[in-house]
C-alpha cells in the first residue's frame, strides 16, 4: 500500500497534498491511505477521495513538534502496511519526513520530481546543486519514504469511495513548545504559488513595489525578490530566491530588474515559463528565459498592468 | 556548554554544473570548494552562542582529507576544533549515521546543521539525527538563542514565522537571516593552524540509496522578445499561446 501525507493547514488539504495523492495513485498499488493530524471536515476529506484516497487515518490534533508527530504517525503508517510513503517538501514535510525515514527503517528522498522508476530496482529524479542538475538515485530499503518538490506532480483525478478511521496512540509531552505564530494573512506562499512575479535591484528602491504586487495581485501570484534587496532590506528574507535563497519551480516566474545571476539562476530555473524584464539587452537573465522584453521596468510594467486588468479574469 | 556544528563543503556558488564518466560523477575539476553557505551561519551563530554563555564550539564534517583547507576556514573563523569522519558521504542517512555517533561519544548540548547542502539539497541530515540521537529538532530556524536556561528559536514555516522554545539538548537547523556570517582575520588564520583537527575512521557503513545517474536541465530554446512599445502583449501571450493564464 502507498501512505500519503496530508499536511493540514487552517483546515483544508493544500495543493501540494493533492500532488502526493496523484503521484501515489500513479504508483502501481492496492490503495492509497493518506494520513493526518488535526481536523478537518467532510467536504476536504471528499476532495482526497477525488484523487484515489481510499482510505484516511485521522490522529486528533496535537501542537506540532517534528519527534512527536514522527512517533505517533510512524505507528499509525506501520499499522496500514505502507511500503511507500510520499509527503510534501513543505517546511512541515521537511521537518517529519527525514524523522519518518528512520523510524520506519526507510530509504529516504527529498526534492523528488518524477515517479519511480521500477525498471532497475525502485530510482526516482531528484533536482541537485540548487536546480543546476538532476540526480537519478535508486532507494534499496523495502520501505521507502519520498518527499516530492510542489508543482512537479500534475493532478490526476481518479475519484474512488474513501473510508474514515481514526487512530488513537499516546504521544509523550512535546519537547519544543511554540510560544507564537505569524502567517502573512490572504498572501500566497512563495514555496506553493503557480506563478510568481519577482523584481530586483533595478527597481530601485522599496518604494517601487507597488507595481509589482499589484501585477502579483493581477495575476493571482506571489512576490518574490533577488538577494541584494532582501539584505538591502527592501522586502522581507522571506521572498529571497535563489541558491542562498528559496528555490521554487511555478508555472510562470516574471523577473523584473533582475540580471540573471548564476546564483540567482540556480534558484528559479526551473520554472515552466520564464519571463525576463531588463533595461539591459545584454543582461544574462534573457539567456535563461523564454520571453523577454528590454526595457524601462517602470514604462513596462504599467502596460501590462493595464493589459491585465483589461483581459484577465 | 558544548556545541557541535555539522559542516558540509560544497562547490562554491558560482560553479557551472557538469558530470563525467557517464553522467555518474560530478566534476569536480577546476571546482572551488567552500564552507556551505548555511553552515557558515550556524558556525557564526555557535561562536557567538559561545562567546555570551561559555562553552566550545567543534565543527564536524564527513568527507576526504581534500575537505581539510576548508575544515581550516572553519577553524579560523572561530571554532575551537574539528573532526572530520575519513568518508566519503555517499548519502544522507550514511553521513547523519556517522555524525549521530560523534554527538552520543561526546555529550554536546547543542548541534548545529544548515537547513541544506547546496549541492545534493537534501535538507536531510537535521531531521535524520534528531531521530537517530531521539533529541527534539527546530528546522528551518531564523534566530537561535540561548536565554534564562532555554534555547528560544524563530523558524520558517509556511506562510511565515514561529517562535519556539526547547531546553537542551536540542539539534537546530540555519536558515538564512540567522545571523551575518564572519570572516575569518589573520589572526584567526594563524590561529587555525595549529588547533586540533582529528580524523576519526568510519564505523558506520549504513545507507539507504545509492546516486547512479546525473544530468543538466535541458538548455532553453533561444528566448522570444517581445517589443517594449507592445509590452502588453505579454499578457495576451500567457493566456491564449501559452495558456498560463485565464
Ligand atoms: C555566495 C553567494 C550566494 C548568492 N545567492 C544568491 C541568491 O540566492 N539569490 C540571488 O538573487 N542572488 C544571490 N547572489 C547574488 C548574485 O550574485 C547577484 O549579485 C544578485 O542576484 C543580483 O541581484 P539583482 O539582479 O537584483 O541586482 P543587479 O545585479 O544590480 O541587477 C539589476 C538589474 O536590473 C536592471 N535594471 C536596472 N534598472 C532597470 C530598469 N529601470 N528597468 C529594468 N531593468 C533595470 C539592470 O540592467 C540589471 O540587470 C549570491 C551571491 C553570492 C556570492
Ligand atoms: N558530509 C557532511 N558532513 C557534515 N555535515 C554535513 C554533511 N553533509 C551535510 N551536512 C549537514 O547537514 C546539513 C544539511 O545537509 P543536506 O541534508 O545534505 O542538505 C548541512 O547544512 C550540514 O550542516
């Protein structure tokens, strides 16, 4: 049996946990059981079902902490005979899924971005060097646990009836105790957005952001930035892409003041489409994309700000 | 209070990717290597932990003897000593089995890691020790600090930030924003010269995957401009050629 991972945040099943059910539903199987912590409702739980969930393990919320979900979900995924697990590399994912790999006595890999291939053993693709290669590696444990890059896996629907059980363990006291959190309310997060508009140090000064997120607001994306203007203190570490940064892979990444550093590069280059706006003709950046436009952002912008307001939905 | 920093050396970030014998290996010729770039703030953030509460700071790195210059730096900038685990990492789990034997041979505290290598990208050793060692683990961390008995962090999660306490011992992973990372001085280079590096044979040989295959992301076709008088046309191309948007 294949085990999913449904992270939940505010309620709901995000995206990314979808993607894992489609790729489990891929994988030749006899069922797909996906697991959670916390609750959720009827409509959310449907949804799993739609992409070949058969069956959901529920586990009552527990605050987060990487070791004590680790336990409690390890006992619950060894229970439901899972030899293979997929999760998201979600931070979350990131936390539980190496701690997964050991208590289950699992091969593990993360940034995973193709099915497995079974032709020799059981391989997948995984990206390396910050997106400037890929890597096939072959997982030679009997359980395998694989944390898959969001927005690598398309959606396949493969509606099924889904049981509900729930599974009760006992779980020691956290260690880690959050004393708070703050989420950027009604923002796309960066990690999961399909598109992404990002603008650089040639937009001189943060005062000139307006116009990049109102084309972000305009294009349903999110805002991301270069390196200097996060350290410049422009817009938050949090938006910063590249090697040092955070590397993603939407469907569109529009640059905007934005040269085209190696560094940079490694970070957003596997974008699906890339779109390059530069003052400069020569800038690297028109080398990495597929569309480009040279010229001053500030003329640019506002013309497709207006083409979008105008033909966009 | 004692602290462990695990440090991976990395081809340093302006390298052009490439592999050889058959896309099994990567090249490493002509190749700088440096400490990698997380690893570099977790040192910082464990010398400065060091500095205000007392204690040592000890850098730990699984590799060949070629990763010793860099080992050095690390020495420099300010940890007290190394070790470094004569192996060559094959994977995660191999290089967090050996680091997992250092930290239960030698009571530390804290350990240290980055939130990833960038150049296989894990973001695995962190999670894989806390689990080997059964410590609790704050990943992805923007701020670690050592107050009133505690360990109080600040780390990424999706869509934003949180802060979490945890008492010792406890194993942290360096996000970027952690701190500024220092340079080493002359005197820190004199210095490193002559502090204890010790090499310790692999007793471990445990993994659980094996890199068989690389490649370089396809090359783009030739970019297709679009004049910046009809820069609204951008748009009418993503919806109706390329379908991106609705
Ligand atoms: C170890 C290391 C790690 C790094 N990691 C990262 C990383 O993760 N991410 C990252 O982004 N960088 C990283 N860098 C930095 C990287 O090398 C570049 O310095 C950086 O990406 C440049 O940012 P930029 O393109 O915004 O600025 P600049 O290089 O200053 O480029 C600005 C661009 O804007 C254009 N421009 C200027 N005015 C206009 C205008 N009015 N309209 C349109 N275009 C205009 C210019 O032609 C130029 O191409 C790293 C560097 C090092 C050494
Ligand atoms: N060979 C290694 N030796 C020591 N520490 C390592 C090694 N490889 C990775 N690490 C540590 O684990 C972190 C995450 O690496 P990775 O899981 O490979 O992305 C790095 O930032 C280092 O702190």
């Amino acid at each position: 049996m294949i085990g999913i991972y449904a992270e939940i945040s505010d309620g709901k099943f995000k995206k990314s946990v979808l993607e894992a059910a489609s790729y489990a539903n891929q994988m030749n199987s006899n069922g797909v059981v996906a697991f959670c912590v916390g609750s959720t409702n009827d409509d959310e739980i449907q949804k799993l079902s739609k992409y070949g969930v058969n069956k959901i393990v529920t586990i009552g919320s527990i605050s987060f902490d990487s070791q004590n979900y680790t336990q409690i979900l390890s006992k619950a995924i060894q229970k439901e005979n899972i030899q293979t697990l997929i999760l998201a590399n979600t931070y979350e994912g990131k936390s539980i899924g190496p701690r997964l790999s050991i208590a289950l006595n699992a091969s593990l890999a993360t940034n995973v971005i193709s099915l497995p291939d079974m032709n020799q053993g059981f391989s997948v693709k995984r990206s390396v060097f910050s997106g400037k290669g890929f890597a096939y590696v072959k997982l030679i444990k009997d359980t395998k646990v694989i944390a898959i890059t969001p927005n690598s896996i398309d959606l396949i629907e493969r509606p099924t009836s889904i049981s509900i059980e729930n599974f009760d363990g006992a779980v020691s006291e956290n260690k880690t105790n959050i004393t708070s959190t703050h989420k950027a309310e009604g923002k796309i997060p960066l990690t999961e957005a399909e598109i992404v508009v990002s603008a650089g140090r040639g937009l001189k000064g943060p005062e000139n952001w307006g116009m990049v997120e109102e084309l972000a607001n305009l294009l349903g994306a999110a805002t991301a930035c270069s390196k200097p203007v996060s350290d410049m203190g422009w817009r938050p570490h949090s938006e910063h892409v590249g090697q040092t940064g955070i590397t993603i892979k939407p469907n569109l990444y529009i640059a905007i003041g934005i040269s085209g550093a190696i560094q940079h590069l490694a970070g957003v280059s596997s974008s699906k489409v890339i779109v390059a706006i530069n003052k400069d003709p020569e800038a690297p950046f028109f080398k990495a994309a597929d569309i480009g436009i040279v010229g001053d952002a500030f003329e640019i912008l506002p013309q497709i700000i207006a083409a979008a307001k105008l033909n966009l939905n | 209070m004692k602290i462990l920093v695990c440090m991976s050396v990395v081809p340093d970030t302006t390298t052009k990717i490439s592999f050889i014998e058959n896309n099994t290996k990567f090249n490493t010729q002509g190749v700088q290597f440096i400490i990698n770039p997380y690893d570099e703030l977790s040192l910082t953030k464990a010398i400065e932990i060091a500095e205000k509460n007392g204690g040592t700071v000890t850098v730990a790195t699984v590799g060949l003897s070629d990763t010793e210059p860099v080992i050095r730096k690390a020495l420099a900038i300010g940890a007290n000593d190394a070790i470094r685990v004569n192996a060559e990492p094959k994977d995660g789990l191999q290089v967090a089995s050996l680091l997992a034997d250092i930290v239960k041979s030698n009571a530390y505290d804290l350990v240290l890691t980055g939130r990833e290598s960038i150049d296989y990208n894990g973001g695995q050793i962190c999670g894989l020790l806390a689990e080997l060692l059964s410590w609790p683990a704050v990943n992805v961390c923007t701020k670690i600090e050592f107050e009133n008995g505690n360990m109080q962090f600040e780390r990424d999660i999706d869509g934003g930030r949180q802060n979490v306490t945890c008492s010792l011992p406890v194993i942290a992973s360096a996000q970027k924003d952690l701190c500024e990372p220092r340079i080493p001085n002359m005197k820190g280079i004199m210095a490193a010269r002559t502090k204890p590096l010790s090499v310790i044979e692999p007793n471990i040989n445990e993994t659980g995957s094996e890199y068989f295959q690389f490649e370089n992301p396809v090359a783009k076709q030739a970019v297709r401009m679009i004049d910046a008088n009809q820069a609204g046309d951008l748009i009418n191309i993503l919806k109706n050629e390329i379908k991106i948007l609705s």
